[in-house]
C-alpha cells in the first residue's frame, strides 16, 4: 500500500547528475548524489557504465568525487575531489577510461570551476586567485561578497592550464577581470573565452580567442552576456544576449567567425530562452549548468517552453530540431559520436540517466525506482487562463493526495524566483510533501517569467503591477472553478523574487490567511547596497538608482507598506544568503513586530541563497518543518 511523502525521505532519494558520454559514444560517466545523515552531508560518487546496457564499468568514489570530463582520446577521467584537501580548496585527479589507476594532479586552495582538456595532456581550468588578511579587510571593490562563495574582493577567476603529467601549473589570463567560461579548441591550440569588463555591470562581457602558443588575446566582441561557449568547423557557438532588455533578455544560440565575423544569433526568431531556468528542488549540489556544445557537425542546446525544458540541436547553416521533447525537464546532458546523455526529470520522478542514439530513446538508471513505488504521489494537473489583459497564463495544481470528492482543502500557492525563472514538468519534493500533508499547491508562471515571450518575461519598472495580478487571478481562476479549495483557508510562500512577491501580496492584500516569505527582498534601497548584485541588478529592474529614482525605489518596497499587514506571516532567511541579504527578513519582520503585527522570524544560521535546495541535508529539513508548523497553525482548523 502506497504511503505518505515524509520529510525524512528526502535522505533517501538519489540524484544522478553531470552525464558525460565519452568520445566514442561507447561509455557514460555521471555522479550519484546520496545524503550522508551521519555526517549531515552529501556523498559524491562517479559511476562509468556502458552506454548501450548501463552495465558498470567501474566506480570512483575516493572522497567526494564528481565533475568527471573525458580527455581527448578517451583513455583519462579527470574529476575533482576533497581527497588529499587539506585547509580548503579542492583537488583535480585523474583516472582510467575504468576508473581504476587513480592519480592526484595538484590542489587549488582557490578552488577549480569547468575543468575541461586542452589536449590529452593539458588541462584549461577556472580558478580564483587573490590574497587578504583575515583579520581586517581593507576594500575597495565592489561586490564585496557573492553568494555560495563569501568574500570576493580580493579575488578574481582566470583561466589557468595545468599538466596532467607533472601538475606544473601557469595563468592564461592575467588582469583585473573574471573569466566566466571557457572553451579550448578542437586542435588545442586556442581557447575562446567569456570575461566581465565592466566592475559596476559584470552582464557586460567581452569574448576573446587566446592563441595558447603565442599569448595573443584577440577580442571578438564585447557587450554581451555570455555563458556557455564551444566551437564548431572553425566558429565560436555561445548561449548569451546582447542585454537589449537588460535582465529580461532571452540567452539565445549565437556563432561567431573568430578571424573577421559578426555574431548571427541563430535562435533569436524563436522568441524563447536557452538557458535552463526551470525549478527543481532534488538537483544534486554537483549538478553542472547545462551549455551549448557539439558533436557531429550539429550544436545541442536546450530550449525554455512554458512549462518544459527539451533539447534541441542544429546545424549552423540549418533550423533546430527536437531531440528530447514533452512534458519534461532536461537537467543536463552531453553528445558525442551520435550518441545523447541527458538527465531527464519529469513532474513526478527525479533525475535519472537517459541517452539517445539515432532516434532512439533508453533509460540507463532507475535508483529512485524502489522508493517512488512506495509513495503515494499526486500527479500535477496543468491549469491555462486567460489574465485580465487576455495574455495566456499556464500552472499547474496538486490535489492531496488522500482527495475526497465534497471535502474542501486548505491551499498553498508558492511562487519562483528570478524573476526569470519558471515552474513545469519537473519534480518538487516540497510541492510533493504539502499535497501529502492535505493541502491544494497551486503553482504558476506569471509575467516576468521564463518560458515565454521576451515581453512575457519583461517587467522592469512594473513589479507589483501585472505580476501581482496574475497571480490575485490564478487564485480567483482555480477558487471558481474547483469547488474542493476552502477560499477560507489560503497561503502564499516564494522564495527570492517569490519572497518578493510574498511580501508585497501580504501588504496589499488581506485574502491569504498565512504567508512563508523566503530569502526575500523588503526594500529595494538596502538591497541596492548589500548585496552582491544589487547595485546592477536593482537599476535594471527597478529603473535608475535609489537616489536618481527615490520614488520608485520607496514605493515598490514592502516594507513602505508594512502597516497594511493582517496576514500571519513567518520569514525564513539563511545567514550566509549574499543575493538577499538577512537585513531583508530582518528589517521587515522588525517593522511587523513593532506595529504589532503576527510575525516570526526563522533565521538559518548558514546557507546561501538557494539553501532550499542546497544546504546540509538536516537544514532542509528544518526548514521543511517550521514551514509545515507555521501553514498547519494556520490553515488547518
């Protein structure tokens, strides 16, 4: 007999991530992500498995080991590891095509970001280079700190290259700049790379060729925000824009001639979004963000639709044709010699191994197969109304999952961040476990959102407006029709942009009966000068500066709002969130409690930003659990 959803099974999901299929197409390596209660952590572990059967191969699993990247000609893994880590840092290791003669390459107290091989002997790699005293910190940069990373001041990211042989290690890239990606060639003898040029707006970057023999850096373009790179006959591919509406600017497929040409962006006419974008709170902390790469001739990218994420690809000269498409999310994924690894995540089922070859499509893992057969899951009902305006809005609704006809329900809408970001066919333990626990969830993706049109998504200058209102109607659309939610019983939760929004609907709105403001934003000002990306981030979205726009800056704060308050509302904050920082939650609850308003506030005291998803495995429950204490005092009569 199925059962309930329970918070402790979130320690007994595995997450496989990071497929990396090797240059014969005849092997897959990829990580398996399993919590480790004991140790309140993660364990990370690399599996090679045959491509055609998923048999094995051989395991690596020396520490936390993941990030594996097949060299050249298919003999080496490298991989990174905390084995042999010792004060910090993070090692870079190599193994065979088995797994097997494992050796250490060098240690990086700076840390190592998108390892990848020159050559069959030489390895380009992202590393941050900088010294400080600990003791006081003398600044004169900004950001001071950026999130899931701490301090950053002092440092800068550049491409270094190292020899696998000898561990001899030397810069790429000198300057006061951070590289963002990279991508060496096919004949290893240059790299193409993304680098911020602009301190005060690092979207701005400049895309340059290195000639690795000679040293010469010979710029392409620059003015772009680009993030993911790779060549093909000859030519440059990324994923960018070219910020033509700021933040709200679709990251498209773009290819460049490196000796004389101009960037052709060849997906633009789609009108939607390359980059990945979609909610999915079981992504293992070693998950890789997915980007343009190549393989027989083709460039693969994904493509942002409504609620899906699938995968494309197309010739440079030709239209992108669908290779993983429906009502399914690819996590990430790699190509080579025709064959396709991809991480296919559905609304229902986590992450698990997939490939495609020549038209064909076979599972390859099935870990959470033994537990999902045990749970009582409920299925997402996909919901489309019609706004106010007439634009089309798309979400998606669970029922408890013990429903009975003629019982009304307690509902909880839960609202993304970004706000380009989006919800869809991807699994949400957290939606999972309030539908175990009796409630209605109501998920949507309302303007500002990924997935749709460039002036879908385009609401600088009007948060709080027509954001606010698809959201007051998606409630009013499901409360007329589905009789079995109590209109009396509403709560309203987001994290990020969707604490944001939870704190702007609590202080114009008295309809919902309980809100969970997470890891939000309550004055516009402050966020603009603490955070790591405020002071660029804010002017785009919100237009100007606090002091060349005050009005708009003070009005579109909840907190100016603050005594319109009648909802219970819980904040949920981590201490070490540097993109919203705690003075958000703090200055706002504070404000509530002082006005005599029901308030609390639950303040983690480690965890970034998306600690949702990230943090140590008994933070996640935690939190889980005050939020579940706090809705069930309020909804559940």
């Amino acid at each position: 007999m199925p059962r309930a959803l329970e918070i402790e099974d979130l320690s007994r999901f595995i997450i496989v991530s990071d497929p990396q299929v090797s240059p014969e197409g005849d092997s897959i390596a990829y990580v398996v992500t399993r919590v480790d209660d004991g140790k309140d952590d993660y364990r990370a572990s690399i599996w090679i498995v045959d491509s055609e059967d998923g048999e094995e191969i051989g395991v690596v699993e020396d520490g936390r080991c993941h990030h594996p990247r097949w060299s050249r000609g298919g003999r080496s893994l490298l991989y990174l590891s905390d084995k042999g880590v010792e004060g910090g840092g993070v090692a870079l290791w190599m193994c065979d095509e088995a797994g097997a003669s494992r050796r250490l390459i060098a240690v990086f107290k700076g840390g190592v970001e998108q390892p990848l091989w020159i050559d069959d002997r030489h390895i380009g790699f992202l590393t941050r280079v900088g010294e400080c005293d600990e003791r006081v910190r003398v600044i004169d940069r900004i950001p001071l700190w950026f999130d899931a990373v701490g301090f950053i001041h002092h440092l800068r990211r550049q491409l270094h290259i190292v020899d696998a042989y000898t561990g001899m290690v030397r810069p790429l890239t000198p300057g006061e700049f951070n590289v963002v990606c990279h991508a060496p060639s096919p004949d290893g003898r240059r790299v193409a790379y993304a680098s911020s040029i602009d301190e005060l707006d690092p979207r701005k970057m400049g895309l340059k060729v290195l000639d690795i023999e000679s040293g010469e850096h010979r710029e392409l373009l620059r003015g772009f925000y680009i993030e993911s790179l790779c060549w093909i006959d000859g030519q440059v591919a990324f994923i960018g824009n070219d910020l033509h509406r700021g933040y709200s600017s679709h990251n498209t497929l773009w290819i460049i001639d490196p000796d004389d040409g101009e960037p052709i962006n060849l997906t633009g006419h789609l009108d939607r979004g390359c980059s990945r974008r979609i909610y999915y709170d079981m992504r293992s902390p070693y998950a890789t963000y997915p980007g343009v790469i190549q393989d027989g001739g083709y460039l693969y990218f994904t493509l942002s639709e409504g609620g899906r994420h699938n995968l494309y690809r197309m010739k440079p000269d030709g239209q992108p044709e669908a290779i993983v498409e429906g009502d399914l999310s690819v996590d990430e994924y790699s190509a080579s010699s025709g064959v396709v690894a991809y991480i296919k995540v559905t609304a229902t089922t986590p992450g698990e191994l997939w490939v495609w070859e020549a038209g064909e499509h076979r599972a390859l893992t099935s870990f959470n197969d033994p537990l999902l057969r045990e749970l009582k899951l409920s299925t997402p009902q996909r919901i489309e109304f019609k706004a106010s305006d007439g634009a089309a809005i798309e979400g998606w609704m669970l029922k408890p999952i013990d429903y009975e006809e003629g019982k009304r329900y307690p509902m909880i809408i839960d609202i993304h961040g970004g706000p380009k970001s989006k919800y869809g066919y991807s699994f949400m333990f957290e939606h999972q476990l309030y539908a175990a626990r009796g409630y209605v969830v109501l998920y949507t993706n309302p303007r500002g959102s990924d997935g749709y049109s460039e002036e879908f998504a385009d609401i600088r200058g009007r948060y709080g407006t027509r954001d606010y209102q698809d959201l007051m109607e998606a409630v009013d659309h499901v409360l007329k029709h589905y009789d079995f939610i109590d209109p009396k019983r509403l709560g309203v939760t987001g994290l990020s942009y969707g604490g944001y929004m939870t704190n702007w609907i609590v202080t114009h709105t008295d309809r919902f009966r309980a809100a969970i403001s997470q890891n939000g934003i309550a004055d516009w000002r402050s966020f603009y000068w603490t955070t790591d990306i405020g002071f660029y981030f804010a002017p785009d979205q919100i237009g100007g500066t606090p002091w060349s726009n005050e009005e708009a800056y003070r009005e579109k704060s909840p907190i100016t709002h603050a005594p319109n308050v009648e909802t219970p509302t819980m904040f949920v904050h981590s201490l070490h969130d540097y993109r919203c920082w705690i003075d958000q939650s703090i200055g706002l609850y504070t404000a509530l409690k002082a006005l005599g308003k029901e308030t609390r506030l639950v303040l983690f005291m480690e965890g970034s930003h998306v600690f949702r998803s990230l943090a140590k495995p008994s933070i996640r429950k935690e939190r889980l659990k005050q939020m579940l204490k706090w809705f069930d005092k309020h909804l559940k009569d």
